[in-house]
C-alpha cells in the first residue's frame, strides 16, 4: 500500500529550487533509507513527505487509510534534536512520558499500560538504567537515544528519523538498526531514516532512496529496492 505519493514537486530557497520536477512513491510497512552527500535535500525531502515545508508546485499526498480509518500518527526525530545543555532540567523518563500525552484524559493521567509502554522504550533502546538521571548529563548517543524513544512511545504507525544514529558507537547502531528492522518486521510499521552510513544499514533496509548530481544533469533521486531494480526521477 502507498503511505506517500509525491507528483512533480518543486521546492528550494530562495530564488534556486533544490528539488525540481520530484515524483517518487513510498511503500507502507518498509524500512526506507534516504541518503546522499551534504547539500542533496534529503532533510528537505523528509519535511515535504510530512508536510512540514508546502512544495512550490507539485503535490504531496499522505495515505491516512493505512490506520483503518483512525488517525495516522508520526513519529519524528528530527536531526541534532538531542542538543540540550548541561542545565536541562528534566529527567529521562519526563520526555519519554511526554510522548504519551496525545492519548492521554484532561488530567493527563498515566495508565499502567502506558507506564509500562515508557518501560518498553527506554529499554528498546537501551535507556531503562538511566531513567531517574537529567538528561543534560547524559552523553550526545544516550540524548538521542531517548528521543528515539519518545517517538516510539507515541506508537506511530510512522516513524521518520533525521540522521538518528549521530553519536552512538558501532554496537550501538548495530542495535538500532536492529531495532527498526524488528519494528518494521513484526509490527507492520514504516521506518523513513536519513542516513549517510549506507555501507552498515543496507542490509536492513527494504528501500534505498539515493539524492546524488549528476554532471550537467542537476540533482537525481535513484530508488533501489531489496530486489535491486532501479527506477528514478530526476529531482
């Protein structure tokens, strides 16, 4: 099932568009990585598919019958989100619980099958022991971490993440990557992940969506499955 349907989009800053003319189709219920060098859109691509950013021209269509008629939620873990100072106040499993609050009464009452699905994501990630601890202590990965799960303790039926491994070690990405496929695998969810670390997450992924130029062509968007055909769109 298409999740989202992008036709002849064009958008830029300022006066130049960086992506020009872009159609591309993402498939609901996959792992999809977006990846190219500095400068190819691909945060860019990630806000238009959220409707975060209104393309100039062109059309941007997300498939909200994918939830069965109830409401489609995202999760997104946008790039460098995890910079918060040594002074941050709050302690872990604050903003982990903070990701739960769309579903929760007037009072913002936790249930226990709420509390127990902070408990599951903190530990997803590999976060459970540091819950009590404020997050301006914790290293750049273990910040990110805990977005990470936030955003999965929203439940998304998607979950978009902007570079999402920036200061984890190589076990540790190991263990993300993991993670989503699981997610995806098991639970029938999509994942959508920049990343410039193709050569270590190729495995894992269904979709590979490469922004790369091309002399004296502009910006190219080549969309490799895990069957590698290639099709493409100029961008």
């Amino acid at each position: 099932m298409i999740l989202s349907s992008i036709r002849d989009v064009v958008f830029g800053y300022g006066d130049e568009p960086v992506i020009d003319r872009l159609s591309l189709d993402l498939e609901a219920g996959q792992f999809i990585g977006i990846t190219g060098p500095n400068g190819a859109a691909k945060t860019t691509l990630l806000k238009l598919m959220l409707g975060l950013l209104k393309p100039w021209s062109g059309t941007v269509t997300l498939n909200r019958e994918i939830t069965g008629g109830g409401k489609l939620t995202i999760g997104y873990v946008p790039q460098q989100v995890a910079s918060f100072n040594a002074g941050f106040p709050s302690k872990v499993i604050e903003l982990v619980r903070s990701g739960c609050y769309s579903g929760l009464g007037l009072f913002r009452r936790f249930t226990k099958e709420q509390e127990a699905l902070v408990e599951s994501s903190l530990r997803q990630v590999e976060m459970w022991e540091y819950r009590n601890r404020r997050i301006g202590e914790l290293s750049g990965g273990q910040k990110q971490r805990i977005c990470i799960a936030r955003a999965l303790a929203q439940q998304p039926q998607v979950l978009v993440l902007d570079e999402p491994v920036t200061g984890m070690d190589a076990a540790s990405r190991t263990g993300f990557y993991e993670l989503m496929r699981h997610y995806v695998s098991r639970h029938g969810r999509t994942v959508i992940m920049v990343t410039h670390g193709l050569e270590e997450t190729s495995s894992y992924l269904d979709t590979v969506i490469t922004l790369e130029r091309k002399e004296q062509e502009g910006w190219t968007c080549l969309v490799t499955n895990s069957c590698n055909a290639h099709f493409g769109q100029e961008a």
